[in-house]
C-alpha cells in the first residue's frame, strides 16, 4: 500500500446504515422496489435496467434506507464467510429503490471518496481477507457492524480517487461488452446446430426447407430424405469401450489418461492429465485414444463429448469415460456436432441411471440414435459452418480472458498505489482498445 496515501477507517469516511427491510408487503406501507441480495451478489453497478423486487417500506425506513446515486452497497450476511462484503455501486437515479435486508448501505462523506473507488478498495483481497476473519456464526455467517466501520481505506486524493474509478468502470464496460458478444455468439451457434443438424445443406450451399426439399419421418423427427437414422453402433469403427479401470499411481512420463473430471472445459488439456505405467495402458489397448476419436462421458459429466486432439494423440481412457471411433464414411467433426444435440441429449437423458451417482452405460450408449446425411460432403459442409462458429466464440474467450487479466493487473496496480494513476492512464486505454 502507498506510504503516501493516509488511510482512515470507514465510519470516518462514510455513513453506514444496515438494512432491516425485509421482503414482506404491508397494506398500510409505502410501496417501494427492493435491492435485494442477488442484485448485488451478482452485479458490480446497479442500474435502472435491473429489475427488482416488489416491496414496502415505513417512513422511518424510507428514510434511512432509500437508495441515491453513488451510494455503495455491501452483502452482510452469506452461508459462507467469503461471500460478504461483496461491493456493488448504485448508478444513476432509481425511483422507490430501497436497500433490503441481508444488506449493509455505506453513503460516502461529501468530498471524502469517489463511491466506485470505494467499491473497489472493498473488493480487494486485503479488504475480503479482513471481513472472513471477522464475519460470525457458524452454519450462516453475517458481518457486525463494528467490522465494516473499522476497516480501514486509502484516501488518496479526490481527483486521483475519480482517475482511478475511471480506469476501472472502462474495464468493466469493455468485459461487459465482451460477455455480452460471447452470449450473442452462443445463441447464434445454438441456432445453428438446430437448423443445420435438422435439415442439413444441400449441393448448392441453401439450407433446406419443406417447402424446396423432401423430408421424411424418422424416430428421431423430421430429417431430409437423403439423411438416415442410425444408432450409434452403426457408426463406429470399432466397439465404443470404455477405459482403465485401475490406473494406479501417477507415473511422471508415463501415459497419459482421461477422466471425466479432464473434460469440464471446451479441451482436454494434455499437461493436467495424470498418467499410468506402459503396461497398464497396454493392457487397454482397446482404449487408447487417437486424432479423429470422440470422448464421451459416461459418469459425472455425463454426455459430454470432446474431440481427441494432436496433443493427446496415444492418451488413454478411464472406466467413466468411452471412445467412439467414427467408421469410414462418417465425419468425426460431423458426429461432435451430432452428438452435442437436443435430440441426442434428450436420448442419454432418458438412458441414465443413478441417484447419487449418474451414468450411462456402453449398451445404452450403442443404441443412440444419429441422423446423419448419406453424403460425406454435405456431413463436411454443416461440420465446417459449425466449427467456424465455435472457433470465433474461442476468440471472444481468448478476448474476454485478456480484459480481465488487464483488469485484474490495472486494480492491483492503482487500488495499492503501487503505480500512480496518471502515467497509467494513456498505456491503459491504449491496451483497453486494442482488445476490444
């Protein structure tokens, strides 16, 4: 933390109000819209867009907890001691919004700090760590008054306060911005598996339609008279089996082998696989995973389908996991996409088994039904659209990951004063432009 900067405790920087209004409507009470928990567990500025809760509140509550522009808002109470002190802002003017219950409202002195600066000293590690270790109870956690009152902030001065707010709420705009376009984007590809794994692209590039195209009934639904319905067993090269039922300790150089739990992202990423001895993996040879192969979950995640890529080429498998080798004539890509359907998850939802713990088993799995087109052209065609879509939705990651790691560094450069404002300023824009 900057020498330079004199710190102060909060209650002599701010009025601090904790909130008693809760979610009932009485008849004889003023309506009122309440900001409730969720909207600032889940939101670092609340806007008028929000849409809140219905609610009622008395004179003296309308009084003290009627929520202004600037006013800062803290969640007091949680299951667990980590998610209290969870800061939010109230941007702009919001008719009737009352501060709820489970909530504390801290309204920043005139000329003392800039709210979203406070807001973001309260969501700092020094900050978080401070109010865990003070938070009470046992099976629900809340925040006495005297912790928020005591902690400690940095005061710089008024206007390097509002330089830093500024850095920050850009950030936060270009992450919103970018989260947004990442959710456009999947609607998008969720759009597109639906039309295009229903209906296909014929010769000419169109996507077909029942009013230019035959279709036909299938067990699956409508598909065009030039697909098939097929189960799954069909369309393989060699029997889906599953893996390694005891991998044993981990082997540095060893081979490596898939899990269920190595298939919670959108890769399965090579360097956090553990590994078994040659002999073992040997003794499955059966499961030894290669480029073109498809890995299915069969437990925990369950229906989860990932491609087998260069950088696990020779992997392994476990017991909870399954190959699936695409025959010739079927487009490994093509069956992804297939697999990652309504219609196809409907089907292994309707075959799980379990209650604690669920799973598919290798018969059911067989006998998933696949529409698939009899063209291995066309199967390249809807493959291609598709994966240029996922590809761009990777880049708007990659995108998204790059602002919150220029985010993350801005905050613990300027919210310490480790680096002052101003020189950071023009660098920051520029590194804030260039990714969005």
């Amino acid at each position: 933390m900057n020498p330079d900067w004199p710190h102060a405790p909060l209650v002599e920087l701010a009025d601090i109000r904790v909130s008693n209004v809760d979610k009932k409507v009485h008849p004889a009470e003023t309506p009122v819209r309440l900001c409730n928990y969720m909207d600032v567990y889940s939101n670092m500025y609340v806007t008028r867009q929000l849409v809140f809760m219905e609610g009622s509140a008395s004179p003296s509550e309308l009084e003290r907890f009627t929520l202004r522009r600037g006013d800062v808002i803290i969640t007091k109470d949680s299951e667990t001691p980590f998610d209290i002190g969870i800061p939010t802002v109230i941007v702009g003017d919001i008719d009737r919004l009352v501060c709820g219950y489970h909530l504390a409202l801290i309204r920043p002195k005139a000329g003392a700090l800039d709210s979203v600066f406070l807001a973001k000293q309260l969501a700092t590690p020094r900050v978080a760590r401070y109010f865990a270790t003070r938070a009470t109870g046992s099976t629900r956690y809340g925040l006495p008054t005297s912790a928020i009152e005591s902690v400690t902030i940095p005061r710089p001065p008024k206007p390097e306060q509002e330089k830093i707010a500024e850095v920050l709420i850009t950030a936060d705009r270009a992450i919103e911005q970018a989260e947004a376009l990442i959710d456009k984007q999947q609607r998008i590809n969720t759009g597109l598996m639906q039309v295009l794994l229903t209906r296909g692209i014929d010769d000419h590039g169109s996507i077909r339609s029942e009013r230019t195209h035959e279709f036909k009934a299938s067990p699956i639904g409508r598909i065009p008279s030039v697909w098939d319905v097929r189960d799954l067993q069909d369309v393989v090269d060699e029997d889906i089996t599953y893996g390694i039922v005891q991998a044993g300790p981990h082997l540095e150089g060893g081979i490596p082998y898939i899990r269920t739990g190595d298939m919670a992202g959108d890769v399965i990423e090579v360097d956090k696989l553990l590994r078994t001895s040659r002999a073992i993996a040997k003794a499955y040879k059966r499961s030894e995973v290669h480029v073109g192969d498809i890995v299915f979950a069969l437990r925990a995640t369950v229906g989860k389908v990932l491609p087998v890529t260069e950088a696990i080429d020779g992997a392994n498998l476990t017991q909870g996991t399954a190959k699936i080798s695409p025959c010739k004539g079927v487009v490994s890509e093509f069956l992804l996409w297939m697999m990652r359907t309504s219609t196809v998850e409907a089907q292994i939802r309707f075959h799980q088994k379990g209650t604690t713990f669920m799973e598919v088993t290798l018969s059911d799995l067989r006998r998933i039904k696949i529409a698939i087109p009899r063209s291995n052209a066309e199967q390249w065609r809807i493959a291609n659209v598709l994966s240029k879509q996922d590809a761009l939705t990777a880049d708007y990651r990659r995108i998204l990951d790059k602002l919150r790691a220029t985010r993350e560094a801005l905050a613990q450069d300027l919210l310490t004063g480790r680096r002052r404002v101003t020189p950071l300023m023009h660098a920051a824009s520029q590194v804030l432009k260039q990714v969005c």
